[in-house]
C-alpha cells in the first residue's frame, strides 16, 4: 500500500527539514529530508509523506518559477507513491534547469533522490 502524500505548507515545517542537512543534488532538482520523529508534535500520520515545494527567484521570474513548480509538482506526484518513504518529509527545490530537462530525466532524479536519501538513512 502507497503512503498518503500530504504537502509541507509553513515556513517552520521547511527549516526543519532544512536544518537536518540531509539533501540530494541532481542536475534538475534538490530534494532535502528529514525522518519525523514520533513525538514532533504535529497530528501527522506516521505513515504520511510530507512534501513541500520552493523555487527561487534565481530559476527566473514568476512566469518560470510557476512553471517549474507545476513540473515538480507533477513529477512528485507521479514518483513519490512508490518511492517516498512513510514518516518523512521532503523539501523538493527547482533549479535553472528544473524548466528546461527533459521529464523522464526529472522524474528519475527524484526517484533516485527519494531512493538514496532513504537507503542512506538506514544506515
């Protein structure tokens, strides 16, 4: 059974996962995580899968964020029901090249994102 996908929406929730440190550099995406620990506090499933999404004005202006947000938005949807592991949460970051990379190429970096940055904490 796949996990429920929910979304990261608040500042707080992003700095968290940011100050885990723990981040996967492709060329079309940096995706970051953080496994939640039991007692965080939040009224979160512990077989959710959190995701949030930020572009930056270094990808170009509104019209290009925007775009780049709906591709990762997409590909996201489409890789983390098998990929994201239960009980963690994702920052998904777009880059230049987030608008231009082929989609097949963007969707295998999040799975090979998803996929190290669990195999890498189980260790």
């Amino acid at each position: 059974m796949s996990p429920v996908v929910l979304r990261l929406k608040h500042r707080p929730q992003f700095l968290r996962v940011a100050g885990t440190r723990r981040k996967w550099v492709a060329p079309g995406v940096i995706v970051q995580a953080r496994q939640r620990p039991d007692n965080d506090g939040e009224s979160v499933s512990p077989e959710a899968v959190r995701i949030g999404f930020t572009v930056t004005k270094k990808v170009g202006n509104a019209v290009k964020r925007n775009r780049a947000r709906r591709r990762l938005r997409a590909a996201v949807d489409e890789v983390a029901p098998r990929h994201a592991r239960e009980g963690y949460d994702f920052v998904v970051i777009g880059r230049a090249a987030t608008i231009k990379r082929p989609y097949s190429m963007l969707v295998n970096d999040l799975k090979t994102a998803f996929d190290r940055l669990v195999e890498h904490r189980k260790t």
